[in-house]
C-alpha cells in the first residue's frame, strides 16, 4: 500500500538511489586523489549528512582498509604452492 506521497520506496531501491546520487553529486566535485577528512565533513553538510554518520563511515572504511591492507600482507608472505 502506497503512502501519502506516491509510491513506496523499497529499502533496497533506497540504498541504490541514495547511492547514484552520492555519485552523481561526487561526480560535481574535483576530488583529485582524494579528500582530506574536513573535507569529507564538509561535502556531507552540503548533502545534509550529520557529521556523526560520515565520522561513523570513515571509521568503518579505515577499519576496511587497515583489514585489506593486513589480509594483502599476510597473503604476500605465504609461500608460494
């Protein structure tokens, strides 16, 4: 049943909409090789994200990347089958 307002969104489409227009809106910006913290923050205000969820997504990505990292590593040093 759809609610006032038009059609039901499901989760799903939501995470990929929301996604698109995170890339469509990066895609505005010159990020060059990257963005520094702040400017993460900052970029999030313009898209109406509280600081709390981005702080909260940067750290999940630093923990991600520190895994990669870790995993790549331990791989390299495995002899070879």
């Amino acid at each position: 049943m759809a609610k006032e307002g038009g059609d039901l969104v499901s989760r799903e489409a939501l995470e990929r909409i929301i996604k698109r227009a995170a890339e469509l809106q990066a895609g505005e910006h010159d990020v060059g090789d990257g963005l520094t913290n702040n400017e993460v923050l900052a970029l999030g205000k313009d898209v109406g994200i509280p600081d709390r969820y981005l702080r909260q997504a940067m750290l999940e990505e630093q923990t991600r990347s520190a895994r990669w990292r870790e995993d790549g590593a331990t791989r390299s040093r495995r002899p070879a089958r």
